[in-house]
C-alpha cells in the first residue's frame, strides 16, 4: 500500500444520506415546469429513479449532478 492509500483509508470520509425526490417537489424545488422537467428526463439531462409504476423520483446526487451540469464556465 502506498502512503497516499493509508492516509485516504485513515480520513473518516463523510457520508451524506440519499434521499429521492418525488418528480413535482423536485420540479418546484428547482423552480422549473412539469413539462420542461419532462424535457430535461427525455434529454436525459436528470437520471430517474422509477418509484412504482406510476411514480418517479429524483434521487439527490443525481440533482446534485444535474446541477454541477448547468454550472457557466
């Protein structure tokens, strides 16, 4: 093992809960429409989380990700 490997093991690494989303409260938490939050998933822009049949859901890394993705250079 090299040096870098046991100080990365030694660090105790965050761990930050996931929590999904429901499809509208995510669509009013971003501020966007029902419809372009549709656009954005057929893009494929947002990944999904399928909830049951009928439901879905964003999970928060992948917002997370979505967002890091519209940030300006």
């Amino acid at each position: 093992m090299s040096i870098r490997e046991n100080e990365r093991r030694a660090k105790p690494q965050a761990h930050t809960p996931i929590i999904v989303y429901p499809f509208l409260d995510w669509c009013k938490m971003r501020g966007i429409s029902v419809p372009t939050g549709r656009r954005l998933i057929a893009a494929g822009r947002v990944k999904v989380t399928q909830l049951s049949d009928r439901r879905m859901g964003i999970r928060s890394d992948h917002d997370l990700e979505y967002l890091n993705n519209c940030l300006r250079a």
